[in-house]
C-alpha cells in the first residue's frame, strides 16, 4: 500500500470518526458524508490511475456526480429543517414522524 492510499484510508476513518461523534448539527454530519465521498473519489482514481485499467476510468466521474447530487440535496434538506423547526440541531428532530 502506497503512502498515499494510506492518507486517504485515514481520512475516510476519520470522517466516519468525525460522523459518530459530531452529531449536534445536520450540517456537520453532512460534512462529515462529503468528506466520505470525496475521499473515495480520490481513492478510486488514485488506483484507476494506477492500475491503467480502462474499465475504471468513468468510476470516478460517476462518483463525483452522485457526490455533488448529495451535496446539493443536503444543503436543501438544511433549509428546509431550518425553516420548519428554527435550527439545525439533530436532537430537535422527530425521526418517526415524517
């Protein structure tokens, strides 16, 4: 394992770290997904790369859309639960009722 797909395996464990602990904001956990997210897109195509491998090449493109769709429905469901109950603290949700 090269000393680069080592930094980012720590920074994927990290950002799972972060995910478990830092649940006071939707906003952070929301980080904390983006920072997943980003971080495999970089581990894919440090390996596509790689391993010159020609099936890998869009995997990273698909990726990086389906990150940026994430991104974007977040921030909405932010606004959304910033208008409805005041703040964005995830203890002031009711999860069972929709």
């Amino acid at each position: 394992m090269t000393i680069t797909l080592f930094i980012l395996n720590i920074t994927f464990t990290l950002s799972i770290i972060g995910m478990a602990i830092y649940r006071t904001h939707l906003i952070s956990s929301l980080l904390c997904v983006e920072n997943m997210a980003l971080t495999l897109f970089l581990m894919i195509t440090t390996l596509s790369t790689n391993l010159t491998s020609t099936t890998l090449i869009a995997s990273p493109i698909i990726l990086l859309t389906f990150a940026a769709c994430e991104a974007s429905t977040g921030l909405a469901l932010v606004i959304a639960t910033a208008r409805t109950h005041g703040s964005d603290h995830l203890k002031t949700f009711n999860l069972l009722q929709c």
